[in-house]
C-alpha cells in the first residue's frame, strides 16, 4: 500500500482486517489451519498458518495489513497446495524489533520461517509490499522459488504513481515507534533494484496489474515485465490495487493459473 493515493484501499483494509479471534463467518468459507503459530525469526516472532497439503505456496500480503487479506483465497488454493500466510514484521500479529524494516529484512524473515518449517522451495504470490519482498527474494536466493506471481509491486520508489523524490518532506528510513510512519519511510525511500539484478532472475515470472490500479504506473509494470527474463504480464481485469479483495475468485484462478503452469 502506498500514500496518499492509497488512502481509500487502507480503509478498505482497515474493515477487512479482522480480529485475530474472530470467528471464520465472513461470506465464505475459510478453511481450518493445519497449523498456527509464531516463528522466532531474526529476533521476532512471525505469526504464521498453514492450510492444505501439496506443492508450497506462501502469499504475502501488501504493507500495513496482515496476512487475514488472502482470507477469500484460502479454500481454493489449499484444496490442492499447501498454503503458508504469515504477518510481515510488525504488522498484524507479528512483533518487531529497533531494527530498521527494510524489504531485505522482511525478506530474511521469510526465508527462515520456510526453514523452519522445513520447506526449501515455494511459489510466491505476493501482492504490493510482498511483492517487492518476492522480488528481493528472487534476485538473492531464486534457488528458494518454483514461481514467482508479483501483483502491484515496484522495483524503485518512482514505479509509484505518488513518488516525489524532491518532496522536502520525505521521512527518513529508519526505526520509528509507530509502525505507519515505519512502513511509509520504507515506501518512500525503498525498493532500489537495479535493471541489472532485475535481469539474473531465473525464476518463471508472472507480473499483474489491476486494470484500474490506483498506486503503481502501469508502465514500470510493464518495464518489470519486459526486464525480468521470460516474465508474462498479466492485467487483472476490473479491479484496482486492492484485486485480492475485490476479485477474490479471479485473483484466486490467475495464481493457480500460473502457479500450476496452465499458463506459459
């Protein structure tokens, strides 16, 4: 998520992120975890499911929400994969440290999560934020990804659509006590891949774009998908940023799609 253009998908995060307890009554239905608990990762603890059984999928979720957005997605992707959710740090259920949030951090904290869940390779879906996280992961380790669906991501700060890099005001990255003013330094100041690192991923790619996205140029889109060897594109048609809450069933088929190779 971004600002100030994604003030609108933030509130429509804000109905959707649900109490850690609250019962699974929301108009679909979501199935029992297998598993639930936190992973000590990186001097946190990662708050993490995982639903199904089969080949591995871990989806993560977009900046200042929580893994319960993939929530509408669950029953079908688990019917035949094994899904993992978890809560970037200090987000959702998941604590956080004076470290400085940075993708590569988050990044780690997956890494270690599959490890200790004793997984050493997965397809990634990640919207937005978890995107860039799949990214990072995918330049520095592919070796830990079958596939990579990267939806609403940027590689640099100016693939998003309110970047202003000569803004007097841009926050500084660094820790801050509040993790809205955290994740918005990030935002302003990271992703940097360069084109260079953008080429070396081997890992079979997808990128997506809602057709009416509200917060990352369909241009950079298009330039990560032209960049990335072998990437398709792909435009969610009918849905802004948010596409896994406003098609859940659409986004729920182009992963599996893709993820199963029914698509090349």
């Amino acid at each position: 998520m971004r600002r100030p253009i994604l003030s609108a998908v933030l509130a429509v995060l804000t109905l959707t992120a649900f109490p850690a307890d609250e019962p699974r009554s929301r108009g679909f239905d979501e199935p029992i975890p297998l598993q639930t608990g936190f992973a000590e990762v990186n001097g946190i603890n990662l708050f993490f499911r995982v639903y199904g059984g089969g080949p591995p999928i871990l989806m993560i979720h977009g900046g200042l929400s929580d893994s319960r957005v993939w929530r509408a997605q669950l029953a079908t992707l688990s019917e035949h994969h094994s899904v993992i959710v978890a809560d970037s740090r200090g987000q959702g259920r998941s604590t956080s440290t004076e470290d400085v949030i940075t993708y590569d951090l988050m990044a780690d904290d997956y890494l270690a999560l599959l490890d200790q869940l004793h997984i050493s390779q997965v397809a990634l879906v990640g919207w937005s934020d978890g995107g860039i996280i799949g990214l990072d992961i995918a330049i520095r380790h592919p070796e830990r990804l079958s596939r990579l669906f990267v939806q609403a991501a940027n590689a640099t700060p100016d693939g998003f659509l309110g970047f202003k890099p000569d803004d007097p005001n841009r926050p500084e990255l660094k820790h801050y006590d509040n993790i809205k003013d955290e994740i918005e330094a990030l935002w302003a100041n990271e992703p940097n891949f360069s084109q260079a690192e953008l080429e070396t991923i081997p890992v079979p790619t997808e990128i997506a774009i809602g057709e009416h996205d509200e917060a990352i140029s369909r241009e950079h889109t298009e330039y990560l998908a032209a960049t990335i060897p072998g990437a398709k594109l792909l435009i969610l048609p009918a849905v802004g940023h948010s596409a896994p809450l406003e098609d859940p069933d659409g986004y729920a088929s182009a992963v599996l799609d893709f993820v199963d190779g029914t698509t090349t």
